[in-house]
C-alpha cells in the first residue's frame, strides 16, 4: 500500500554490527533512483534500523523533483 511497494527493487545484507540496504525505485515522477543505505554500531539488533532503511526507500519512491523545487522557493 505504499509508493515502494512493487516498485522498489533491492538486496539486504547484515553482518556484525552493520546493516545494508541497496538497490533502484522508480520516483514520484518517474524517474529511476538508486540508493545505497548502510547503518553500523546499533544495539539491539538490527530491525529498528531495517524499518527506518524501508522508511526512506518509501520516500525516495514518492519524492517528486517539481515539489522539491517548489518547496526550496
């Protein structure tokens, strides 16, 4: 039910003390974005920093250049 979902394309990795998250989404306004999120040093475990790594990819995926530009004005 959000921007990312069957649009977002990507590869997890954990490894001691660090978590990834790469791969490509389609944005708001159709343009492809690639990103590359790593988190290291968290405590815990890793699955409060994986919810926040799919927080972001769903904002890249509804991110809208023209509304950013906007926005700056």
């Amino acid at each position: 039910g959000t921007p990312s979902q069957y649009n977002a394309h990507g590869k997890t990795g954990t490894l001691n003390g660090v978590t990834a998250l790469a791969g490509y989404v389609t944005t708001g306004d159709g343009q492809l974005a690639a990103y590359f999120i790593t988190m290291q040093h968290y405590r815990g475990g890793p699955w409060a920093y994986k919810r926040d790594q799919n927080e972001i990819v769903q904002a890249l995926a509804g991110f809208k250049y023209k509304e950013y530009e906007t926005a700056k004005e």
